[in-house]
C-alpha cells in the first residue's frame, strides 16, 4: 500500500474519472425489484443500493435517484418482489436498466417469465432462484446533514415469503457462492460475482 492519500471533499467534486464511492463500498448485491402500478402493469429494474437491514422481520431495502417508476408503484400498491441477479441472468437484469416508457413491461422487453407471488401481486422473475416478496415498510426521503431533502429515495420492505432454488441449499446451508450472485462495482460498467475459492471463514470472539 502507498502512504500517498487522495484527498477530496465531496461538496467539492472528487477530480477523478468517475466518482469512487460506487467503487470504494462495493461490489454491492443488486436490487432487481419488480413492481406493478394501479393499473396492473409490470415494472422491473435493477438498483445498485441494495441490502439487508433486519432479521426479524427480515427488511431490505434499496434506494433510488429520483422518484422512479419502481418507486411511484410500490408507495401506491405497497408491495414489491426482490430478485437475485446472477451471473446467468446479468444480460437479461442489465436489459431492464434500459430507460422506456412508463407501463412498458421489462419482463417482456428481457424475454422473463413473470410469477404472481403467493403473497403479494408483484411478480416474480422465475429464471432467478431466490426471490423475496416484500411488503412496504418505509419510503422515506434522504436529505443532507443539515436537513436539506435530496432527490433521492430509500425504500424499505418487509419480506413475507421467499422463494430459493432448492439446489443451493446444501446440509440445509444456503451456498452464496453457487448461485454465482451479480454484484454492482465502479466506474460505469464493472460487475463481479464470486465462486467458493475465494471464500475464508471467520468465527466471531463471542462465539469462540
């Protein structure tokens, strides 16, 4: 490692190619959320601010620059279905970034098949071998440290059902590393997944 550091203020700008804060907190899992609006039809885009925030009940959440169409259908019907994205489908998640036309549907545009879910309306995408149908907990607006409201949007849900691939689970154990998950990394374009060799295991101090 270099004892040079790259100093910025965001405020500021960060003078470099591309900002690296996507870069820096990553690779991040994807939140490929398909919703639908008042009038049933299917909405499906992936978010790179995704994760996990609770374990019982189990919310995640994901966030959105600007008031999408994702966001606009989950706050009107309260509900949402999480997909993984895995490396096998990463052609088909990248397809539903396209920017079309509200009411347009990105399952049919990507060639997926969409599942009604056993607990909520939202589809599921049925390629991917974990979904989550979640109901709306929370959608709050970010603001800044001095309170000032941002055009961005955090979207918090309750998972009720979740659907997995009975062939990741092994002993029981859900195998992260089998379903080869897509995660979000830098600059414009950068994906990554992951296999078993790079695993390494760490037991807690309490737990030993």
């Amino acid at each position: 490692m270099s004892a040079k550091r790259y100093y910025y203020e965001p405020a500021d700008g960060h003078g470099l190619p591309h900002d690296p804060l996507n870069a820096i907190i990553g690779p991040r899992p994807i939140g490929w959320i398909s919703s639908y609006d008042q009038q049933g039809n299917r909405n499906l885009a992936p978010y790179s601010f995704f994760n996990c925030f609770n374990y019982r009940p189990p919310i995640i959440g994901f966030a959105s620059s600007g008031w999408k169409d994702s966001v606009q259908n989950i706050v009107e019907t309260k509900e949402f279905v999480w997909n993984l994205a895995t490396r096998e489908l990463a052609e088909q998640m990248n397809e539903t970034s396209a920017s079309i036309p509200r009411g347009e549907d990105e399952f049919v545009r990507a060639g997926l098949t969409a599942v009604v879910g056993q607990k909520v309306k939202a589809s599921l995408v049925a390629e991917s071998p974990v979904n989550f149908e979640c109901r709306l907990s929370q959608c709050i607006q970010l603001t800044t440290a001095d309170g000032a409201a941002i055009d961005s949007w955090l979207v918090l849900g309750e998972v009720v059902a979740v659907h997995i691939d009975e062939s990741l689970l092994k002993d029981g154990i859900y195998q992260t590393a089998l379903a080869k998950p897509v995660l979000r990394a830098g600059g414009p374009s950068a994906y990554y997944t992951i296999d078993e060799s790079h695993r390494f295991d760490l037991t807690r101090p309490d737990a030993r």
